[in-house]
C-alpha cells in the first residue's frame, strides 16, 4: 500500500561516524520511505557544540552514498533551529510546564531567566504514557517513574529529546525508526509534544545488535565501522544486503537478493524485537556471493583501489588493468573481500 505521506527521518551526530548500527537504523527509515513512496531526511543532532566534528561530517556522507542510502532535500542541521528551540521552552514555562534550575538542580522561581540557567520539564506522578510501538507492541510508562528531565541547558541550547521533539513536530514526522537504545526517551518525548500541542509520530525501535557473545555491540571492542569494511574491500550492495537482515527477514526467507526487491518486500511490522548478530563470517559470505556475480569489468572497477595504492608491490605506472580483467573470474572465485 502507498502511504506518500510517510516522513522518516535518519539522525546521525556530527562525528562522521557511521557504526554498523546506525547504519542499521539509516538503512530502516531508506527502506520504509522507499517502500512506502514517502521521504526520507537527513537531520544532523549538532545542538551539543562540545561533541561537534563538523570537519568530519562530510565523511558520514560519503559514507551514506557509498550505501546507496540518498536522502530528500538537504540536510537540515538541528543547531539552525536554536531561535524555535528556545521559544518552545520559553512557553512551557509560561505554561508552568517546566521550570529554571541552577547548578545543583535547585529548583528557580521565575521564566525570565532562561539564558544561563538549565531548565527542566515537569513530568508530575499521575499519568501514564502509552503508546503502539511498531516492533515492540503496546508500551506503557508511569510518570511516577519518570524524573523531571533537562529540555534546556545552561549554556543556551535545546537537549536531545527537546530538540527532537520540535523538529519532529515542525518536520511533520510520521515514524521514528530507532534504536531500542533510545526507547527510553520515547515517553519523554511524547509528553513535551504533548504539551505543545503536537502528536508524537509512531516509534518503531529496533532490536539491539549484539556479538557473538550476545553483548550489545561496541565500537571500542567490536569491529563495527562502515568505513572500515569498506576499506577492507566489502561491496557496498553485500554490506546493505546482510544490514537489511539485522531484524528482519523476506516472507520467503531468501536472504541474498537485489535492493529492489528488499525494498518491496519490506514492512516494519515484521521486523523482530529480538536482539540481532552481527555475525562477520556471514557477512563474508555474502560479499563473495556478490563479488562473484561481478563481471571482469566491474570486478576491476572494485578493485582498483586496491591495485593502485602505496602498498602495492609494483609501480602504479606498472598497473595494467587489462591483465586484472583476464584474471578477474578466477580471483573472484577465490576471495571474499
């Protein structure tokens, strides 16, 4: 069914690191836009000035398009929208909705004071949050459990889950695909939209991917870097393939298949909240099969960089890609990188 008012939303931090994982996430939210005949945006997280590496953004981009995963429109970065942030807070605590606090949390009277001041939302102890989360069913969350949680810092910018709620109400969301990381957040969300007025899109949390001990996947022990497998010489189309089977699975159960028809077959609805493996020698697997349905010619294109770099025993004058391509359906019958 074509929904073309679907709008997901891919949000990376500007480090210009894409881990295995979010590259997960980025692939999801593609897939659903694409099946759906909806959009999907790219929004960068850069309110946190001290987390910044905008020199190294464009490096998560290169990366994005290695994957094939194009995006709609331009990049919309968060910190751009500081003047709307601020306003929303000013009006939650014209509303009493949240309140002023000095360093050691204290509680300040007033709202005129927001510059130089944290803020934080009032949950209060009577509610209860619920929510239809596409892969993990029905949630519920008390307020009671809930504390009053930062929407402001003092150094006068919006935190995550303020800034995500505005943009995702002004960006007119419809899906949040995300890491079960963030489920937490989802209730707090929900209640700053709430009180803007604003219904919070649908989540749809992903399961954790995990090693081959079942431990959450980690990028100090792990090896989890797009750009790093790419380096290594994984095919962009293998690397997508095996993501796309990180919590979900075709109706026929044929794993290895073109883009195309992932993209048709695909629906949130039967991805598993059970935790997913990132399991490499099948990765491996799925590279070779895709490395030996190349043809010559574009078994030397994907090799080239390989052949014509530093560490390469002969002179790159010496290279010769005519004699690769007579090799080509050998080695390729013999490699899986």
């Amino acid at each position: 069914m074509i929904e073309p008012s679907v709008r997901v939303r891919f949000a990376p931090s500007p480090t210009g690191y894409l881990h295995v994982g979010s590259a997960r996430t980025a692939l999801f939210n593609w897939l659903y836009a694409r099946h759906t005949g909806g959009e999907f945006v790219l929004r960068v997280e850069d309110t946190d000035e001290d987390r910044n590496r905008p020199e190294l953004l464009e490096v998560l981009f290169e990366l994005m398009n290695w994957l094939g995963l194009d995006w709609d429109g331009d990049p919309v970065f968060q910190s751009n929208n500081r003047d709307r942030h601020r306003d929303v807070v000013a009006s939650l605590l014209g509303q009493g909705r949240a309140y002023l606090c000095d360093a050691d949390n204290e509680r300040i009277d007033g709202s005129d004071l927001l510059d130089g001041h944290a803020v934080r939302f009032e949950v209060g102890n009577d509610a209860t949050v619920t929510f239809d989360d596409l892969v993990r069913g029905s949630m519920s969350f008390e307020t009671g459990a809930l504390e009053d949680f930062v929407i402001w810092r003092s150094n006068g910018s919006a935190t995550f889950i303020l800034a995500n709620a505005v943009d995702d109400a002004d960006m007119a969301i419809t899906h949040a695909i995300r890491g079960e990381d963030l489920l937490s957040s989802a209730p707090k969300a929900t209640l700053v939209m709430n009180a803007m007025g604003m219904a919070p899109p649908t989540y749809a949390h992903l399961p954790l991917l995990v090693n081959e001990s079942r431990k959450k996947l980690s990028k100090r022990r792990d090896d989890v870097s797009i750009g790093d497998f790419r380096d290594r010489g994984y095919l962009p189309e293998a690397m997508v393939n095996y993501l796309a089977l990180l919590g979900w699975g075709p109706p026929d159960e044929t794993e290895i298949r073109p883009v195309e028809e992932i993209v048709a077959l695909f629906d949130l609805t039967d991805v598993n909240s059970a935790p997913a493996f990132f399991d490499v020698e099948k990765l491996d697997h799925f590279n070779e099969h895709y490395l030996r349905a190349l043809s010559p010619g574009e078994f030397v294109r994907a090799a080239e960089p390989f052949v014509t770099g530093s560490n390469t025993p002969w002179a790159k004058a010496d290279y010769d890609p005519t004699v690769l391509e007579t090799l080509a359906p050998e080695v390729a019958d013999r490699v899986s990188t």
